[in-house]
C-alpha cells in the first residue's frame, strides 16, 4: 500500500510539473486582449505621440473628456522622434504593442504610405475633411485613395535670434529690418553671420546653432529633396540638395557654428545660455526654444522672416485598422485636427496649424508671442506658408536620410573632415541604407 | 491467478520504469522548454533570416540570398570598425574594472567595522539602470555645460568635445561600464576570497610576508578561477555592449555610434542595421557573427587555460615549509 501510494506521489509530481512548465511555455504567447479596453466602465483611447505635439502639453484632452464622459484617454510620449519610429515599427512588424491612434511625423509619411497602409484605418470618410492644405493630405493619401492620417500641424520656418547678442554684435534687431539682411537668398543668412563673427565682443557666442538646420531650411524650401516622383533616389544629382550642403558646409567651416545637434544635450543649455544668436526655427519649433530658454529669456528672443519659404516637419495622427475602439479613435483624430482645435495649439503653442480654415481664424492671423517679444508669428508663419511649394515629393527613407545628412555634416563641424570626404562619407552611408 | 497479476505487475514495471528514468527529465523539463522557445528557436530563426533579403516592415516576404549577408558583412568596413570599437572599449573597460574590483575586494576583506554597509554600496552602482547610469555620464560628461568639462577648466583645460572625439568618446563609455561593473565583480571576488582558508594568511604573517605579498601569492592565486570566471563574463559583457553608447551618443548619432561611428559597437551595429535601416537579414548576419565571435573566444580561452596549466606552477609548499628563522 505504501509503495503504491508513493509510486502514485510521484507520478502526480511529474505531472505537475510537465503542466507547470507546458503552462510557463504558453503562457508568453496568449494574453492578446481583443476586447476593448475599459476602465471604470470607460472607453480607454491610447495615444502614441513624440515631441511637443500639443496635446499633453494644452488641456486638450481634458475638455474632450469632459465633453465625452464615457472616454478616458491615455498618452504615452517619446521625447526623440528616432526612438518612437523605431518603437512603431517594431510593434507594427510584430503586430502588438500598438496604441488604438499613433502619430505619424512626415519623414515617415511616405514608408508607412508604402509599406504599412493595411495597418491603419481609412480616414477618408471623415467628415469635413476637406479643410486640410491639398498637399498636406496627399502625403498620407495611398495611391487607391485611402487617408492613413489627418494633419496635426505644419513646420513653416522663419529664423528666432538673440536681440541682446544681434546688438552686442552691432546688427540691428527690430526683426523687419533683420529680416532685411538676408531676405531672398540663405546665403546671405551665412554673409550675416561674417558680421556677427566680426561685430561680436563676445567670442564664445556662435551666430547658429548647427549647420543641419541651414541644411534642412535649404532643401525642403523645394518640392524634391532625395527622391522624385517614381521614387528614384536623386540626392546626388539634385541642385537643391548640392547647394544646401555647400552652404551648410561653409557655414560650418567658416566656424559660424555652436557644433551643436538640435534637441540633443547641450543644445537646449545653449537656448537658455545664449551659446548662440540664431537658429532655423520651423513653428513647431516655438514651444521648444520658450520652454527650454525659459522664463529669464522671455523678451531677448525674436523672430524674423526666414530668406525662402520651407516645411520643415509637421506630423499626423493615424488610427490603427485593428484597434478595439477604433470608432471613438477616429472620431478623437477628427476633433484634434479639427480647425478649432489646431488653431488653439497654435495660440498655446504655436505649432501651426495644417488646416487652411484654421489660418482665416483670428487667433491664428493675427496670432502674436508673448515670448517671442510679441513678434506676429501668425503673419510671419502664415507669410511662410504660402511659399512653401504646392506640391512635395516625399521618399520612403526621407527620415533616415535626413539624420544621415546630419551626421554628415558633424563630419565638417565636430569632426574636421573636409567636406568632400564627408559628402563621399554620407553618400556611401545612403547607398548602403537604401540597398 | 497468474494470468490475472501478470498485465497489472508489467504496468507497474512500466510505471515504475517510467518513475525512475522519466521523473528526473519531467523536472528539468521546463529549462529546456523555455530554452528551446526562447533560445534555441530565435537562434536558428535568426539564422534563417540571416540568409535573406527582409525587412521590418514586412517579415513574411523573404527574398533567398544564401550566404549573401555574411560576405557582404565581412567585406563591409563599418563591421571591422565595430568590432575593433568593441575590442577597444572592452579592453579599456575590463581590465580597469578587474584590477579595480581586485582591489577593492581586498579591501572589503579586511576586518573592518560597517562591512555589511560597504558591501552593500560597492554593489549599488549595479542596481541602477543602465538608462539612468549612461543618461547621468552623458551630462556629466556634456561639452559646453558638463561637470567634468568645468572642473577641467579649474587646470586650464579647454572644454573637450568628450561624444565626437574617438579617444575620449570611448574613455567616457568606459568609464560608464567600469562604474557600473566594478562592484559586482568586487563581490564575486570577495566570496572566493572569503573561501581562502585563514591560517594561509597566518603561515604567511609568521613567515614574514607583508599585506601585499600575502595578496600577490595567496589571495590572487586562491581565487585565480573566480579571476578566469569575471574575465569570460566581462568579455560576454563587452561584446554585447549597446546601451551605454546608444544612450551617450543620443538620438541618431547613438545609433550609429558618433558621426564617423567613432564608438559604434557591434550591438549598434546590429540595431542600426535592423531597426534605422530596417534590414533584417544583414541585422541578423551580425547577431550571428557576433555569436561566433563569442564561441571563438571562449574556444580560446580553453585553450589557454590547457596550455596555462600545463606549465608547471611553482610550487608554493616549500615556501611556506621554509625555515622563518633565515636571519
């Protein structure tokens, strides 16, 4: 009896723990939850969002809650574009990790367009939609007409300078006639910068930041940058994209610059610090420099006319195609983009809206920062705005090409390589990326 | 009777059977389970993937390319530049952190008042997140307005450009690794040490030897195998090296390691390939030569450690058995 008892211990033991350890196996690879998320009987919306976009930033959220009592929203907010791209490719290639609405930033407007368009929802049916910027909305439309996302904002660029360190170097600072200076041509943006070397007393201030942002200005002022049309590569042939990088690299050479890489340590102590004079400052950019330079530099930052008409950035918000709540999603994309709604970023913000009803709204035309010594950035911006090219050309690798630039262009700067060596340098890089 | 036992004795001999030789599997069962999920099948997938053209953006089209990836890897100078990073910042972060723990060990070792307390502090540095750890070096060692920079300065050192320099940008991920590791490595050292029999340390005292003879010829070779089994560990450690770089390099250039990749390691590498270019196939080439590289190294090591021991040791009885009274 006693052995018999044991021997049936045993086996039970045994059992047990092939269960236990069949259980432990399987149990990573279940737990999809299909079903809505709820939350205190609520809809849970979730949010994928980078940057400043303005809606974590604004209460925003908190009045569509308010308005919408049976929807909780939840924002989860990457500080670094890069890291966030890299995260939504992953839980897009694996299928989970996904939030129900993900912001799409417009140097990946084109690879998801190619690669992903099955993943999100059709926005094409949304109502009013026809508010948008024409070619603001072609960025995200497929070639069968579906919409991936609707247009949060735009990047026009204008250039933000130091009144207190333009004057020290004996340029004038009311921004009509600094907008004077280089009007017409960046290179003369650069010229301006030799008399600020020459004028400044002070030798540790720079006139830039970083020759990237001269580069970035430059090229998206026209419809192609890396690709055409057929998506070809043409970065090497393109004049626009030759005569940015001659200019950057001269800049960078002419030791005009603070080697610094935006948004990246040392860059937002230089906005506060005063490192250097100016900066390409697409409005999206706004929000950064006042929140960075803070409060004690409120007055001494202005903002002139840029010399040519760019876009630099601006993003969208998209749904995914297998989000539980992705009615109450697409509904929540619509009202964020609605023109109210952009043009209340803009006033809280100033990231400008993408939305051709929201620039006749009053706030907007006629919008002013406080910050920016009460400079009219509706005007300047929304001046900025026409110029920008009907149409732009985008590429499946425009994000990534771009940062290659960048670290192209540090090459020359921090590294003091030539700037053929370093364009041989970037050229390679591209090949090997886009192979 | 019998032909009524016989069936039900043969399942018991089968149940029995199955007790002794199966029970011991069924409990070892779930390592090799999981290792078989989690380990073995990502390995040889990889492998797999490794022989294609795929992208991130859609995994289920694989284009054949044989072994494609891995000629075009070692013909690609970006990957003899890893991997001579890796080997530069390995070197320059093992052998510090190891001579450091060694001696830090020694020291814990000591009959000192608080041991418990420092013992516990050597090891906090390892508690914390690598995020938290690069993140912290990364202001510290900051061009413009880092502290380290500053107090440079007190000696009329210009500010170094510390991230786009070669030297120093790996010197500071160093110095991020060593902070790190060291006390771990001192606590794995200070139990062998403890494993030392005391009247070594007395045979020693009486036959004279200071402090630091006693740790040349008793403490290093008493725990030479522990020393063997940081260094393999380390070198693991050095090969996979990503985080530190990726987090002190910052946004595009920690991924490729510095603008002229001047700190890419073979892990940057590897996520440059897959998750900036999204390729793969050639991230899965690396993951394998670098897989390789650590068998290769611990191949190596085998070996070393046979030839090693094969040479005669001096023999350290005799010094000990030597006469104390010589003056």
């Amino acid at each position: 009896m006693g052995t018999a008892r044991k021997r049936f211990g045993s086996t039970l033991v045994s059992a047990t723990a092939l269960a236990v350890s069949l259980v432990l196996v399987a149990g990573c690879g279940s737990g999809d939850e299909d079903k809505a998320r709820t939350k205190d009987g609520k809809t849970v919306i979730s949010l994928g969002l980078f940057g400043v976009m303005g809606y974590k930033e604004t209460d925003l959220l908190d009045r569509y809650m308010k308005e919408n009592p049976d929807v909780t929203i939840e924002t989860d907010v990457a500080g670094d574009e890069q890291t966030y791209y890299t995260a939504l490719q992953t839980h897009l290639a694996a299928g989970s990790g996904l939030k129900d609405i993900q912001g799409i930033e417009i140097g990946r407007a084109k690879e998801l367009v190619d690669t992903q368009a099955d993943k999100f929802a059709d926005l094409s049916k949304t109502p009013g939609l026809d508010h948008f910027l024409p070619w603001k909305q072609s960025q995200v439309t497929t070639g069968d007409g579906k919409v991936l996302g609707l247009g949060t904002d735009i990047g026009p660029m204008a250039v933000c300078y130091r009144k207190d360190l333009f004057e020290q170097a004996g340029l004038p600072t009311d921004r009509a006639e600094v907008a004077k200076l280089w009007e017409g041509d960046w290179s003369k943006y650069v010229d301006v910068g030799r008399t600020f070397k020459q004028g400044s007393k002070d030798s540790k201030v720079a006139y830039m930041d970083s020759s990237t942002g001269l580069f970035n200005a430059m090229i998206y002022g026209d419809e192609k940058q890396f690709y055409d049309e057929d998506g070809k590569l043409i970065y090497q042939d393109n004049p626009v994209v030759k005569d940015a990088w001659k200019l950057a690299a001269d800049a960078a050479t002419s030791g005009l610059t603070a080697k610094l890489r935006q948004f990246q340590p040392g860059w937002d102590p230089g906005l506060s610090n005063g490192t250097f004079a100016t900066t390409v400052c697409p409005a999206w950019m706004l929000a950064h420099i006042s929140e960075k330079a803070g409060p004690a530099n409120k007055g001494k930052w202005d903002v002139a006319k840029a010399p040519k008409g760019a876009n630099w950035g601006g993003s969208f918000l998209g749904v995914m195609e297998d989000s539980p709540v992705k009615e109450q999603a697409e509904k929540l994309v619509a009202w964020l983009t609605a023109p109210e709604q952009q043009a209340y970023i803009f006033e809280k913000l100033g990231n400008f809206p993408s939305s051709k009803t929201a620039l006749d709204i009053p706030a907007v035309a006629n919008g002013t920062s406080p910050y920016f010594s009460d400079a009219p950035i509706g005007q300047i911006f929304g001046d900025a705005a026409k110029e920008i090219p009907a149409k732009q050309v985008l590429g499946r690798k425009d994000g990534t090409i771009k940062d290659t630039f960048s670290l192209g262009l540090q090459l020359i700067e921090a590294q003091g390589k030539s700037p053929d060596d370093a364009w041989k340098t970037t050229d390679e890089r591209i090949q090997k990326l886009t192979r | 009777m019998a032909t009524s036992i016989d069936p039900r004795q043969s399942r018991r001999n089968i149940l029995h059977r199955l007790d002794l030789g199966a029970v011991p599997y069924t409990f070892i069962a779930p390592f090799f389970l999981i290792f078989g999920a989690f380990g073995l099948y990502p390995l040889l997938y990889t492998f797999w993937i490794s022989l294609h053209r795929v992208e991130l953006s859609s995994l289920d089209t694989m284009e054949w390319r044989g072994l494609a990836n891995f000629t075009e890897l070692f013909e690609d100078d970006r990957f003899w530049n890893a991997l001579s990073n890796t080997f530069t910042i390995g070197v320059i972060s093992t052998v510090p952190q190891l001579l450091m723990a060694l001696g830090l060990a020694h020291l814990l070792n000591y009959r000192l008042r608080g041991s418990v307390f420092f013992r516990v502090a050597v090891l906090t540095p390892y508690a914390t997140s690598v995020a938290a750890a690069a993140l912290v070096f990364t202001m510290l060692f900051e061009r413009d307005f880092g502290m380290i920079n500053w107090v440079l300065g007190f000696f009329g050192v210009d500010n170094l450009d510390w991230e786009s320099q070669k030297w120093p940008a790996q010197f500071a991920i160093s110095t991020i690794v060593i902070w790190r590791w060291t006390g771990y490595n001192a606590l794995l050292y200070l139990a062998a040490m403890q494993a030392i029999p005391k009247d070594l340390y007395e045979a020693a005292a009486i036959d004279g030897a200071s402090r630091w003879q006693q740790f040349r010829t008793v403490t290093v070779p008493g725990i030479s195998a522990t020393i063997v089994f940081t260094i393999v560990l380390s070198t693991i450690g050095a090969t996979q090296l990503f985080g530190e770089p990726l987090i002190f390099g910052q946004g595009p250039n920690g991924i490729s390691g510095g603008a002229d990749n001047q700190y890419q390691t073979l892990g940057l590498l590897l996520y440059e390939e897959g998750w900036k270019n999204y390729q793969m196939g050639r991230a899965s080439a690396i993951a394998w030569a670098m897989f390789l590289i650590l068998i290769l190294i611990f191949v190596l090591q085998r070996v070393l450690a046979r030839v090693l021991s094969r040479t005669p040791r001096p023999v350290k009885a005799p010094r000990r058995a030597r006469p104390s009274r010589t003056s």
